[in-house]
C-alpha cells in the first residue's frame, strides 16, 4: 500500500521491529509476509529479527525490510544458555534498528521480547496463533510493556478467561493474498483425490485421516490420497503412520511426499483438501483450499477450521473424531456433483474476500500498532 495524495505531508515513519522466531515457510510465517507486503510504505519502516539464514527470508522484499538475523532458532528445544543468547541477539536488533514498537509474530517468545523491550521503554504487541499458548500469554498480561494481544480466530479468544480487559485484545482473522488464477475453469468430474499439508503430528489427526482414507479405498480404487509435510524434531509420528500404511493392501494409494517448498502444484491435482486436525488455531490451509478451488473437510471440533468452514458455508464438517465419521464424509464428498463442490468453493471465496484481504488486516493491525505505541486504548 502507498499514498496516492501529493499534497499530505511526509509524516516520520513508524519503526517496527517484528520479531520472528520460526521463520519456517508455515503458515505463520506466510501470514506474516502478506502482512508486510500490504503495509503502507510511507507509515511504516520495518525490521524483522529471526534466527540465520532461514528459508522464511525468501517471501521478504529485501529493499524495503531490513533483517537482523541475530534470534537463536527451535528455542522451545534448547537450553537456558540459549535463551540468553536469544535475548542478546533482539537487544543487539533493537539497538541497530531503533524501533517504536516490537510485535511479537508467534507468541511463545513473548517472555524474552518483554525483557528485551523493558530497558529502552518499548510497548510489545504478541500474536496467539496457538492454544497452548493462551495460558502462558496470560501470565504475562500484567507486565507493562505488553500492550496489546491479538487473537488469531474467535476459537482462540474464547481460550482466555473471563478476567482479561477487552480492550487489551484484538482478534483478526489473517490476511490472505490468493495465489491462483479464480477465473480458471474447475476440474471436472472429481477423480477421488484427497490431499492433507500440514506439518505430520498427533495433534493434527493425520493419523485418523489415514485409518479413513483406508477404509474409504476399500470400495473406491481409483482414489488416492497425498500428505505433505514433515514431522518435528524428535517425533517418530510419520513412522508410524507409514508401517501401518505398508501393512494395508491399498498402501500404494497413500502417498507420503514430507515438505515441500511449493504447495500450488500439488493442490492442482487434488479434489479435496482434508484437515483433521484434533485442534487447530485458525487452519491457513482451509484458505488454501478455496485459493486452490478445493473443497476443504474438517472435524466440526476443530476450532479455526470449524468456525471458518461454518462461519462461510465453503466446506464440510464430520460429527467426531474418529475414521469411521471421517470415512463416510469422504465418501460424502466425492459423490458431489461438480456443480455442488464450484458452490463450496465460491462460498468460501466470498467469505475470503470479505474477512481476510490483506490491505484491510494490514489497516487492522496498523491501527493495534499505533494505538500501542500512543498508549491508547482500543
């Protein structure tokens, strides 16, 4: 975004130090660069702390953000020495760059961020992207610099107490830009594809999917079914999701393909985008599927997936959480018309299009910006 009037006159820009401490290419992060891309240039000049040389940096229009790779990476995985050097790293950031405000883009580094910002009087604004996170987040909430929380979806909001003063929180949906032509024709008939990217994990169900996807193949051979993504350090979850698929006569119909740089492509080749996450913040790839033209399925416990796919009417929700449910809904969908599943689809767009166009949540978020750097309420 910049401005069109010749005649306002220059204003010194806002300086926001954002700190990243991931800067994985998950949706966070992809989140984070639509942000950036829609603030207006003339507000703000921004800087970005994170850990080195990571791929995050390659969604980054270098010429307008200054990087400061000074942050220590994984610090959920390392020790108390770690975390000090984290904290340098930032105050090292925040003395080269002489912000106004630090935004917080994955709250679970809020801690380090109060203590960095406390000595130079800076106002901290977090982001709840997680559940796990609501707890620690509100531990923190009497520490004075720590201005303003924003919550990723309703489903994480309603995950704090009572006892929090509204005007001390902010929840926004996340922007999103498309990435794929809407005016392109839909495939046709549908081909019994599934595809589920998500990082491999208990919490995100893929386990359940693939227990439904067996039993679902055992009457439809010609379906298949894709998982993206990658497990964590240290979880041996994917192992055990392949041993039972290597031990079922339909294996060669799953296919495992771990992480990839470029999703579109193979969302190109799919029906239907499955999430069977046990609970999920707020579900990008719910976003993904309608940008992708696919019909998104979700368990209706899900949180951000459930209330986005309810809230526009764009998908389908299966009653509970177990492969029989999932199975049936898989049958469900691959028996809809083309014409049903374009209908999904165009519902989901229109509820994008309304909720998450990245100028208006870049507006959002500059508005919670300033107001913490002025000491106002919301």
């Amino acid at each position: 975004m910049h401005s069109t009037d010749p005649n306002k006159p220059a204003s010194p820009r806002a300086r926001l130090l954002v700190l990243e401490a991931a800067g994985n290419l998950w949706g966070s992060e992809r989140a984070l660069a639509d942000l950036l891309g829609a603030m207006d240039d003339t507000q703000w000049k921004v800087g970005i702390c994170c850990p080195p040389a990571m791929p995050f940096e390659s969604l980054l229009d270098e010429s307008r953000i200054q990087i400061f790779p000074t942050f220590v990476g994984n610090l959920h995985l390392k020790n108390k020495l770690s975390r000090i050097w984290a904290l340098i790293g930032l105050i090292r950031a925040i003395r080269r760059f002489s912000p106004h405000l630090i935004y917080v883009n994955q709250a679970g580094t809020t801690k380090i961020a109060l203590a960095a910002a406390r000595p130079f009087g800076l106002p901290v604004v977090t982001h709840t992207r997680l559940k796990e996170d609501v707890e620690y987040v509100e531990t923190l909430l009497h520490r004075d610099p720590l201005k303003r929380v924003i919550c990723i979806s309703k489903f994480i909001r309603d995950a704090f107490s009572d006892r929090i003063d509204p005007d001390r929180t902010l929840t926004l949906y996340d922007g999103y830009r498309p990435a794929c032509d809407w005016h392109a024709p839909q495939p046709v008939p549908p081909r019994s594809r599934f595809v589920c990217p998500s990082r491999l994990g208990y919490t995100k169900g893929q386990d359940v999917l693939v227990k439904a996807f067996l039993q679902f193949s055992k009457a439809t051979a010609e379906g298949h079914l894709t998982l993206v993504g990658g497990t964590g350090p240290q979880d041996d979850f994917e192992v055990e999701l392949q041993r039972e698929v290597a031990q079922d006569e339909h294996r060669d119909q799953i296919r495992f393909l771990g992480f990839v740089d470029n999703i579109w492509p193979i969302l190109g080749e799919a029906d239907f985008l499955v999430c069977p996450s046990r609970y999920e913040p707020l579900g990008r790839v719910i976003f993904e599927a309608w940008d992708a033209g696919l019909v998104p399925l979700a368990w209706k416990g899900s949180g951000g997936p459930a209330e986005t796919i309810s809230a526009s009417r764009g998908g389908l929700l299966y009653d509970h959480q177990n492969p029989e449910c999932l199975a049936e809904t898989l049958r469900f969908a691959n028996s809809m018309s083309s014409e049903e599943r374009a209908g999904y689809v165009q519902r989901g767009r229109a509820w994008l299009i309304s909720n998450c166009k990245p100028q208006i949540y870049a507006q959002h978020m500059s508005h919670c910006f300033h107001q913490a750097i002025d000491g106002r309420a919301a």
